[in-house]
C-alpha cells in the first residue's frame, strides 16, 4: 500500500483536503485499494476549519516519516512561514524520497521550506504573481492546472487538486485504474486546457485620463480592424508615445490590450449566447471562428466549443 498523509494546518480548507482524501482514501467497490490515507497536524488535537468547525486529528508530524506521499491541501494565511518543525519534517520527508504534494495555496508552504527552489510550480491564478515575488528562485506557471515535477507537485485552484492527485493516480498505476477512480467520481480522467480559462478577464490596475477615453473608444469598436496608426490618430499622439503610455500604464503594447479585450468579450458571448462561433469572431473583430480558435486557445489553452460547453450559463 502506497501511505498517503495529508497535513493540516489551521485555519484548513475542506475542500482542498476533501480532493486528496476523495481519491486516495475512499474505499470503492470493484477498485483494489491502493492507496491508505491518513491525516495529520503540528499540533494534535481540534483543528480549526474555514468551514466553521473544528476537526479533530489525532496524528502529529512523526506521521510525515512513514508517508510515501506528503499532501499540504492548502497553507492560510500564505505569508506565514511553517514553523521550524514542520520546515524540518516536510524536508526530511521530501530528502528520504516522499513525494511531496501542494493543493492550491499548499504551494506557499513547499515555497518557504525551500522545496520549489528551481524548479517549476502553479498555484491558485490569483495567487501566481505573489508566489513569484515572494519566491523568485521558483518558475511559477500561472497558466497550468498541474505541475509534476516528479518527486514535487503543485496544482493551480482548489477544484485542480482533484486533477492532480488524478494525475498522480495514473502515474502511479497506469490510465486504466485511473480512469476506474476517476468514473467512481462522476469526473473526467483529464480536464482540457489550463486554469487561465477560470480566471477572471484582467482589468488595468491605474488608468489616468491619458489613456481612458481611448481604452472606451477601443472597446467599442471591437467589430472593427483597429490598427495601431488609427488608435494614436484617434488620441492625438504618436504611434511611439502611445505605445509607451499602454506599456507604463497597462503593461502591454496595444494590440496586446485590445486582443486580450477580444478575448474577455468572446467569453462573455460563449458563456451568456448561442451565437455561433463565426458570429461571435466577427463581434469581436477576430474576422473568423479559424481565428478566433487559434486566438483563444493561445491564451487559454482549450477551444471556444470548450469553453462554452464549460461556462455557458443556462437561461
């Protein structure tokens, strides 16, 4: 048996301990157990949940020296280091050759004791650019639902949690018993794309009265071949000088901003229309449902008819 050992820490998510405990400690009638899972904690005894309740766990860290796999389903608040024990335990398990696991935030705790350092990770999307600032030696994929760097694994979003220990079930014991856990679940074996299709579209962070009534203009005239000398005529300034304010104030050129607003206004269509996709690319100005599935699927990483059958919203 493969020992599966999860460690909470307060306040703990449910849900993001729920995947790990879902696929690898759930006994299921005509599946081989594989796996055992337990649970445990710095500090044995009621554990605090984001949920309003306490769990009780009874384990302390000594349980991190028999795991095969070490799972930290989530790490609230992320600024907060481990503690020196639980720093200590996390690498000696990691060193004797456990795999270490993080679901979502969990990622915070490998960061801190030093687990990621060179190699690639993911966390929550919303959370990707803190875990590169707090952690530069770590290469953060914001994009990806999943990271398996082999003997360390990070997923994106608390739901990505259940992708990845998927993903560590497969690598484990092959697609066929996988795919068995997965059918148990109600879930697909592997999810299409990454986790860039969930987040919310971005919106500028500081736009002063130089650039607004532009970026008003451009949004409305997304159905139109906008170039470059048309916008900066529409401004009153150079093509240059344009190019510097979108890059000082927004961090892109624009044909970079009004793709990305393309893109944000084709997933509002697929998610509240029926519109077909030649309709939707031409709302957007992408000309065709060729470009406009080349386009979202550079940025996305899945397929309009995906998405939509994803995200549309019923009536």
């Amino acid at each position: 048996m493969h020992h599966v050992v999860a460690l909470v820490h307060p306040p703990q998510s449910t849900f993001e301990l729920g995947c790990a405990a879902e696929v690898f400690g759930i006994a299921r009638r005509g599946i081989p157990a594989r796996y055992a899972f337990g649970v445990c904690t710095e500090h044995p005894g009621p554990v605090p949940t984001l949920a309003g309740y306490d769990m009780l766990v009874t384990d302390g860290l000594d349980a991190l020296d028999r795991a095969d796999t070490v799972v930290i389903p989530g790490w609230l608040p992320t600024e907060q280091p481990p503690s020196p024990p639980v720093v200590a335990a996390l690498r000696r398990a990691h060193g004797r050759g456990a795999r270490v696991v993080s679901i979502c935030s969990g990622a915070f705790a490998l960061g801190h004791a030093g687990l990621l350092d060179g190699r690639r990770a993911t966390t929550h999307w919303a959370r990707a650019g803190q875990l590169a600032d707090r952690f530069p030696a770590v290469r953060v994929d914001p994009d990806v639902l999943y990271v398996d760097d082999g003997d360390v694994a990070t997923s994106a979003g608390s739901g990505a949690g259940i992708d990845l220990c998927l993903h560590l079930v497969r690598a484990d014991h092959g697609a066929g018993y996988a795919a068995q856990v997965a059918r148990s679940m109600v879930m697909p074996p592997h999810r299409e794309g990454g986790q860039l299709q969930y987040s919310a579209p971005p919106h500028p962070a500081q736009i002063d009265g130089t650039l607004a009534p532009l970026l008003e203009w451009m949004t409305g005239r997304l159905d139109e071949p906008l170039t470059v000398e048309e916008l900066a005529a529409h401004a009153g300034v150079s093509a240059r000088t344009l190019a510097r304010r979108f890059a000082d104030q927004l961090g892109a050129s624009p044909g970079q901003w009004l793709l990305a607003q393309r893109i944000a206004t084709a997933r509002e269509l697929l998610e509240s229309t029926d519109l077909p996709l030649e309709a939707v690319a031409r709302r957007v100005g992408l000309s065709s449902a060729v470009n406009l599935r080349r386009r979202f699927l550079r940025a996305l990483g899945t397929t309009p008819g995906a998405y939509r059958r994803a995200f549309r919203a019923e009536p």
